[in-house]
C-alpha cells in the first residue's frame, strides 16, 4: 500500500514537474525576444558601417539585406501569432533605400519591439491558442513566435561570416 501510494505520488510530482515545464509564459517570450534583440544589437555593432553592403558571393544577401530579411519576418511571424496583418509585403523591407549601419539598426530594433508589443498584447492563454498557419499547419500561437525565433536565429547565425570577412570580431555566443 506504501509503495502504491509512493508511485503515485511520484507520478503526480513527475506529471506537474513535466506541465510546469512545458508551460511558457508571454513574460518567458518577451525575455527570450529582448535577448534576442540585445544579441542582434551586438551583431550590428560589431559590423562596419562600410561593410554592411558586403555580399559573401554575388548570389547572397548583402548583410544589411540579411538583417532586413530577419526583421521582415519577425514582423510577419508576431503578426501571425497575434492575428494582425503584417506591416510589411514579403521583400518589401529589403528594398528600403536607407541600408546604412544607422538606417538598419533602428529599423532592425523596430522589428525586435514589435514582436514584443505583440507579445505583450496577447495572455498566456492566446499563446496557447491553437492557430492554422497559411491555411495548413496547425500550431499554437506560440510555436508561431518560436519559428519566427528559430528563424531570426538562423538568419543571425549566417551573418557572422559577413562579419569576419569584414575583419571585425563577431560576439559572443549569448545564451542567457
């Protein structure tokens, strides 16, 4: 009976543990958004302002073009998630005019507090709201913002060769 009764009440400790962990807070979202941001923030630093039209090849984005694609689809991503219309058409920001360190910078950044003033908005309750996705992927709210991070994360990642081909030192790996 003692042992029956300790099974259980580790599987109830090991279930409530298991949805404890799983369950993600909009405050959770927005502090992995913000770190984001600070972590794109130092990318943009780090990279010269006479280097921010380098192409890798011909064929590749520029790496302002790179961050600009980034923040084209943070925009689209918390849009989707929250059930607004995106700001921007697909390739519309990457023909911006103004490609300069300064111009990238703070329309990168706008992006980043977007996504969070969309976070913000929403309970945890919509985050878990389950959503179709272009009509054929069913996903919660928030998975919707994680493939945007899985994506700017991505996008990121590949601008640290822009930027040690520029000569200069990408930062750190920032994980928290």
């Amino acid at each position: 009976m003692k042992s029956t009764k300790l099974l259980f009440a580790t599987g109830a400790a090991l279930c409530l543990s298991l949805q404890m962990y799983a369950q993600h807070t909009s405050a959770n979202v927005i502090k992995e958004w913000q770190r984001a941001k600070d972590y794109t923030k130092q990318y943009l630093d780090a990279m010269p302002d006479s280097a921010y039209g380098l192409k890798p090849t011909p064929e590749m984005r520029s790496f302002a073009d790179q961050m600009l694609h980034l923040t084209e689809d943070n925009y689209l991503f918390a849009a989707l998630a929250s059930g607004a219309t995106p700001p921007y058409k697909p390739g519309e920001l990457e023909k911006v005019p103004d490609k300069s360190k300064q111009g990238v910078t703070k329309t990168v950044l706008d992006g980043y507090d977007y996504v969070i003033g969309k976070v913000k908005s929403m309970t945890d309750a919509q985050l878990a709201e389950q959503i179709k996705l272009w009509g054929r992927f069913d996903m919660s709210r928030e998975t919707t913002l994680d493939k945007g991070f899985e994506h700017q994360t991505h996008h990121r990642g590949q601008t640290t060769v822009y930027i040690r081909l520029a000569g200069a030192k990408p930062p750190q790996e920032k994980l928290f």
